[in-house]
C-alpha cells in the first residue's frame, strides 16, 4: 500500500518543492538572523499538504484515461481505489488550511490560492492549451506563502516570485513532454501539443536557462557571485544542457538545476 501511496503524489517533483520550500525558508530566516523555528515547520507542512492533494487529485481525474495510456499507475493498476485517492487528496487539503490558518490570515490565503491553481489544473486545465497558467500562478505565489509563513516582509521575496514562475513553467513543459505521446493519442490539447515537441522542449530549455543566468547576473552585478555560488550555478547549467536532447533527462536535469541554484543563492546570500 506504502509505495502506491507514494507514487500517487508524484514524489519526485513532491518532494523538490517541499525541500526548496524548506531550504528558502532557511536561507530567508538566516538573512534575518533568525534561526529556524516552529513557523518553518508549519508552512512546510502547508506546503507538503497542497503536494500530496494536488497528487492524490490529478490520479483520481485522470483515472480513466491512465487505464488506457498509463495502466501502471497506482489507480488503473488495482493498487489503490479511487475512493483512496479522494481521501488522501482531502487529508492533504486538511493539512494545508490548518497548517495555514496557524501561520495568520496572509498565510492561508496565499496557501489557498496556490493550492486552488493546482487543483484547476488536475480538473480542468491540464489537457488544455491553458495548462501553464497554474504552474504561473501556483509556483509565482510560493515564495509569498514562504515568506508570509515564516514572518518576513512579502517584498523580500517579490523578485523570486518573478523568477520561479518561468521555471514553474519551464518545469511543466519538460514533464508533460514525457508523456507526449501518450497525451496526444488520448486527444490531450496540452500546452505542449499545441506547440508541438521540439518548439517545447526549446523553450523549456530556453526559459529554465533564461532564469538561471537572470540570477547569476544579478548576484554578479552585486558582487555577491563566490566561486562556491558560481561552482553550482553551473552544474544547474550544465545539467540542464545533458538534458536537452531527451524529455526525461531535462525533466530531471531541471530537478538537479533548481537544488543547485537553491544552495548558489543560499552560499551567495550568506
């Protein structure tokens, strides 16, 4: 039961965000010269409760579909029910609002608001031109939500927000382009579709890199780029560049990307 559970929620790109969440929640209370405290704990927990909903919620949507172009998914496959599924979609939503609702009324909202994208996505958008929309939004009011979870001023993070939402969407292009084919032959209109492989593929390429050269910029520009920084901005780089002739390998090579460019900015900043 354990690993279907598991497999249900998506863990890779599950457990990125929940790691980067806590990881920017670090760096932000090191800046302040806070230590981590019970708040970091609570809105990673908000944040691994919308990752487990927004899992448990995209199997169960796309169930009957999965039966014929992905039977070894945890639904189709008889390891899981469906009604499983929507329990632990609900858990997750539980424990996002009341891990939320302990941080104050910015943090919830911010949380829901995230959360409510994720879930249009699983129910409405993700076989539809407009599927990147709640990949903008949702990851493009992470670093809020962090931020407001923690105690630090919103405008502290509004850059970041920037920045994450072009990755966020970079990231769905390379996942979704894992699964092109089977997509296409069960009449998705995904984004990646509409745009055919090779022009998504380029421009996951382009708008992943894109963002970690904005950065590496500016932390040069204000003379905080260390060698140590500058060592793991380019493995993020380079992973992304093994990555580009295949959708797998850049799908993970943007995983790799977003933990190296994590710890740059974390060395960086200080």
């Amino acid at each position: 039961m354990l690993p279907a559970a598991l497999r249900l929620i998506h863990p890779a790109p599950a457990f990125a965000v929940v790691l980067l969440s806590a990881a920017l929640g670090g760096i932000l209370l090191a800046q302040a010269s806070r230590p981590p405290d019970s708040r970091l704990l609570l809105v990673v927990l908000s944040v691994a409760g919308s990752q487990i909903a927004t899992g448990a919620f995209n199997d169960w949507a796309d169930r009957e579909r999965d039966a014929e172009a992905r039977p070894e998914k945890p639904i189709p496959a008889g390891e899981l029910q469906p009604r499983t599924a929507l329990l632990m979609g609900v858990g997750g939503i539980l424990l996002q609002v009341v891990t939320s609702a302990a941080l104050g009324v910015v943090t919830l909202a911010l949380g829901a608001a995230a959360t409510v994208s994720a879930l249009v996505y699983d129910f409405a958008l993700s076989r539809r031109p407009a599927s990147v929309l709640p990949y903008l939004v949702s990851f493009g009011l992470l670093p809020l939500w962090i931020a407001a979870g923690i105690g630090i001023p919103l405008e502290r993070v509004a850059a970041a927000s920037l920045l994450v939402a072009p990755f966020a969407a970079a990231a769905h292009l390379a996942n979704t382009l894992r699964d092109f084919d089977m997509d296409a032959a069960s009449g998705s209109r995904g984004l990646v579709q509409v745009l055919g492989r090779d022009a998504s593929r380029a421009l996951a390429l382009a708008l992943a890199m894109g963002v970690g050269i904005i950065v590496a910029v500016g932390l040069g520009a204000g003379g905080q780029l260390r060698p140590a920084s500058a060592g793991f901005g380019l493995i993020g780089l380079l992973a992304l560049a093994l990555g580009a002739p295949n959708a797998t390998r850049l799908w993970y090579g943007m995983l790799l990307a977003a933990v190296c460019w994590t710890i740059a900015w974390a060395l960086a900043s200080g």
